[in-house]
C-alpha cells in the first residue's frame, strides 16, 4: 500500500507503507515471507533486498564448487521438501528457493535492488522509516513499516575478511578473496595456496584440483570435518516404497536432527571419544603415512566451531591422489612468487586464494536510530537472540551454528507470526523487550560462549552484539534442541514483552 504523505519537494515519489518489512531476499527473508503469507494474510508487506536476485549467500558466493556444508533436509524448509542429496550446489539451492518464491507468489512482494543506508524509529508515530536507494538508477525512496523483519544474514556481503601480511604486495600473481570471486580467473595448469581450512577451502580444493598443476591447502591450525557418501539411505529406501515426499522429508528430517543431538552431547560429554571418531575415517583414507594428526587434529574440542561435511571424502581423495596437499604452518611473509613460511618453508604459486572467513555484519551494517538517539546494539540484552531490551518491532533472525541456519527461520516465523496475532488481539501496535525488576540484578554474558563457539569472525566482532543473560528469556542458546520446545511454549504475557 502507499501512503498518502508527501514527501520533501526533493524528493519525486510517495513513502510506501507496510504493515512488515522483511531485509533480505536470502533464505531467511524468503523463509519470512511464507509464514507471513500462510499465518498473517492480512498484513501487507514487502521484502528489501540489495542484491539484484534473491538468494543471499547462494548468490553472493560464486567460487568453483559452492555447495552446503550440511544437509537440506534440514538447511531446506520444514513446508518445502528436499528430493535429491544432501549435499547440495550453490545452483540446486538457488532453484530450490525460486521453487519457494514461484508457488507461494511470493515475487511481487520482492524489491530488488533496494540498498537500505538507514531505519528510524519513532514513538510518536509507533513507526520504521527506512532511507534506500535503487542500486540501478540512484534514485533515493522512503519506506514505513510498523514491524522490521531483519533477514540480511550476519556477514558482509560486499568484501571477505582478508588479514594483512607482510609483503602481500609484492606478490607477482593474483590474491582472490572467495567472497568476491572473479569471473576471469583461469587457474588451468597454475600453482594455487589456499589459506585457510574452514568449508570454503574445504569445497574450493576438490573443485579446483582436477584443472590446477598442483592446489595446496596452508592451514594456520586444523579442522574438523564430517566424511560420508552424498546420499541419504533412509530417504532411498523410502522412495523405493513409494512413500510421498513430504513424508520422507518429515522423517528423514527427524532422524538427521535426532543424529544431530547425539553428536552434540558425545561431543560434549566425551569430547575425546567424539576426536578419535571424526578422525578415523580420514586416518584411514589417508593411510598410516600420512601425519593427520598435525594436519586434521585441531586443539579445540569437537563442536567449539563448525564442522563441515565433506560429501564422498572429495577433500581427501585429492590429497591422496597427490593433485592437493595441506600444510600446517604461520605464514612470515608473501614474496614476489608465493609464501614464505615461519619454518622457513616456502611455497610457490601462481594464485593464492585468502579463504579466511568473514566480516561480521550487524543488521546489514545499517544506520539505526531510536527516538533520536543512535541504537547501541551492544548495550541491549537479547530476548531469546531475536529481539533486543529498548528497541521495539523488531526480530533479528540468527540461525544456528551447530544445525543448519534455516531451523531457526521457521522457529522465528512461527514465534513472530504468533505474537503480530498477539498484538492484533491485545490492539497493541508496538511490541518492545524489556527487563522486568527480578532481572535487574541478573548476570550478563557475551552473546555467545566464547568457550562454547569461538570461529573467527565472532571473536573480531563480539563487542558490537547484544549481551544475554543468565536465564530464559534473555538467553541466546544457539541450540535448536531447546528453542524448538521453548519458543513454542514461550509466555507473551510474562512481562518481559511489554505492548502499547
């Protein structure tokens, strides 16, 4: 719908007001978008997205091989089954969620091109305004909306995280960052160093290696990875019987979760047992020749940072056939035809490609503004890592680290769907988190257990996020174990949601 204001004479066109405002047109915003349609029909909305086509991270990440680091049973939707293997390209999940977008008519909802600079809040109209720009003409346009819906994700979109080391400029060959992976590389018969062994390198090097004269992965310090085969037995099984899809998806859903938890309590009750068991696949791949305790036996426990999946071993089946190598080392310095190493190593390349992670992005790296004063996400607590104490009509989707980021997206939709009916029932127009007197006195933690999960990205950028607190429901426990009892069950009433 648009408004009937008017805006400044130096501006050309009408503010356009929604009931909700989804950010992102990723897995999340698309994700936003169906609970809104099939439980608030009657709000209207629209989906903001920068990019010029949805898929968020699927479209942004262009490297050789992109693929899910886990299974699409769960990464996919709970409503949209998954019927093909678990292991999935960047391409199969971009159609996945265009199958989304087209049955649920969801495109006409969806502004692409829509780069949001900043959003302000005000009491007195007990509205959103947002400041966004077309990326293809320039042109500036002003947007309300009762309810933010943020959806853009937790990295930046625009640049990878890239350390500086000594001597980056004299390297004669080309330094790649996989984020912003360029269209003209043409690494056929070159020496490749990937730097870093998160599941960007460990999805680059097998994709790489067949083309390349020889791709070296230079590991500061080991990972933990999953091996198996690319297939899901049970769900096989099942198609054989005949058994609908959306059968098979429910239960085979269930079973990896259930896997899933298993996992995570050996890893966390036996954190040594769960090392030997992710190691012996590859010590047996890679035969009793190979030091896989220097390379793949990292000095965290198991589940302190991700670990991902390697589909059909692809990884370590180059390092075995000799196309690909890993070298544990720090690096001194880049020289004029590769790296020299703090051992006094040096290895030559013709490309090195830096797959060192992220930079943090909180809400999209947009200008927020509260009745006049500049929003310090870092001085709020966050109510169950959705919303956040003094900042109202508000939900951050953050998925989850340990299961597939989109559990939490359909969790949240059910939770925010539930409580816009709330405030519709009660005739309250704004929502706001806040600590009630009991919770006055309460401890405050980082955002996330440093001891818990520590990956790189969210040590750089832990002081910019919200504090938790020591109990429900001002905790974010980033175990969707417990948030797919609790948010369900959660008490609108309690007091720490107050309504106007």
């Amino acid at each position: 719908m648009v408004a009937t204001d008017a805006l400044p004479a130096s501006l050309s066109r009408p503010v356009e007001h929604f009931d909700v405002l989804i950010v992102g047109a990723g897995i999340s915003g698309i994700g936003g978008a169906y609970h809104l349609t099939e439980k608030c029909p009657e709000k209207s909305y629209v989906i903001l997205e920068a990019q010029d086509a949805f898929g968020g991270t699927w479209r942004t990440h262009r490297y050789p091989g992109t693929r899910s680091d886990s299974d699409l049973y769960t990464f996919g939707y709970r409503f949209k089954p998954w019927t093909t293997a678990p292991i999935a390209t960047a391409e199969e999940i971009l159609r996945y969620l265009g199958d989304v977008i087209e049955e649920n008519d969801l495109e006409p909802h969806i502004r692409y091109g829509h780069a949001i600079s900043s959003a302000t809040w005000s009491s007195d109209e007990r509205l959103w305004t947002l400041n966004v720009t077309r990326t293809d003409t320039g042109e500036h346009l002003v947007f309300t909306a009762n309810f933010l819906w943020m959806c853009q994700g937790y990295y930046r979109h625009s640049e990878g995280y890239t350390p500086t080391w000594d001597g980056m400029d004299r390297f004669k060959g080309r330094i790649v960052h996989p984020q912003t992976w360029p269209e003209d590389l043409d690494y056929a018969g070159k020496r490749v160093v990937v730097i870093g062994s998160g599941a960007t390198a460990a999805t680059l090097i097998p994709a790489m290696a067949a083309e390349c004269a020889h791709i070296t992965m230079l590991q500061r310090s080991p990972t933990f990875f999953f091996t198996g085969r690319n297939v899901n037995e049970i769900a096989d099984t099942l198609r054989e019987l005949d058994i609908c899809e959306e059968w098979i998806h429910e239960i085979v859903r269930r079973k990896i979760l259930l896997d899933q938890a298993q996992i995570t309590k050996l890893c966390l009750e036996f954190p040594e047992l769960a090392r030997e068991e992710l190691l012996k696949p590859i010590r047996e791949l890679l035969g009793p020749e190979f030091d896989v305790d220097t390379h793949f036996n990292p000095r965290y426990r198991p589940w302190q940072q991700r670990i991902a999946f390697v589909p059909d071993a692809d990884l370590f089946e180059g390092i075995r056939s000799g196309k690909a190598s890993v070298v544990t080392d720090e690096i001194e310095s880049f020289t004029e035809t590769g790296i020299a190493l703090r051992s006094g190593e040096s290895l030559e390349a013709d490309i090195i490609i830096t797959a060192t992670g992220f930079n943090l992005s909180v809400l999209g790296d947009i200008q927020f503004t509260v009745d006049g004063e500049p929003m310090q996400l870092s001085d709020t607590v966050t109510y169950r890592g959705m919303m956040f104490t003094g900042v109202p009509n508000l939900v951050w989707v953050f998925g989850y680290f340990r299961a597939s980021w989109t559990l939490r997206v359909d969790l949240i939709g059910d939770f925010v769907c539930r409580m816009l009916g709330h405030m519709s029932d009660l005739g309250a127009t704004v929502v706001t988190p806040a600590l009630r007197d009991e919770d006055s006195d309460m401890h405050l933690l980082p955002w996330i257990d440093p001891e818990n999960f520590n990956p790189g990205y969210m040590a750089r950028g832990i002081h910019l996020l919200p504090k938790q607190g020591e109990r429900d429901p001002w905790r974010h426990s980033q175990d969707y174990w417990t948030d797919r009892d609790a948010l369900p069950a959660a008490d609108l009433d309690d007091g720490t949601l107050v309504f106007k």
